[in-house]
C-alpha cells in the first residue's frame, strides 16, 4: 500500500532516474526554477512516473506540476481514484 512517504521516495527516485542526480532533492524543490526542465525531461519523466506507479498520466496532469510535492499529491490523487 502506498503512503505519501513511499510515494515521495519513488518520486524523488524518478527524478533521479530522470537525471536529476546531482541536486538535491526535496518536496519544495521546484521542477522548473530548481531543476531547470525542459519538455524532453517532462516527458522522461511522466514515462518513469507511470511505469513506477502504474497509472497513466495526462496533459493536465503534467501542466498542474510545479513542485515535487506537486507530483507526490497528484500522485497520490491517482491512486486513491484510478478512473
């Protein structure tokens, strides 16, 4: 069963996996200012998002992010209801 820590930890391991290795890594980190992300690594990044937890994310998904936490919540929200 997923808890928000445990959704946190895959998160943060899926920024990694993404390249984001070197920087550290906390739920106010923000994607863009912080990370500096670009369209290809949005992308990379909904691919290990949806592998990792098994759910498929769409376009609004993806825009609504700003923060890791942002990730962790919409996450979290998909989840809870997979429809």
């Amino acid at each position: 069963m997923w808890n928000r820590e445990t959704i946190s930890e895959k998160v943060i391991d899926a920024l990694k996996e993404t390249g984001f290795d070197e920087v550290p890594l906390t739920l106010t980190t923000n994607l863009y200012d912080d990370l500096d992300v670009d369209s290809i690594d949005v992308v990379d990044l909904r691919v290990n998002l949806e592998e990792s937890f098994e759910i498929i994310l769409n376009e609004d998904d993806i825009r609504a992010i700003q923060t890791v936490e942002d990730v962790v919540s919409m996450i979290e929200q998909k989840l809870q209801n997979p429809a």
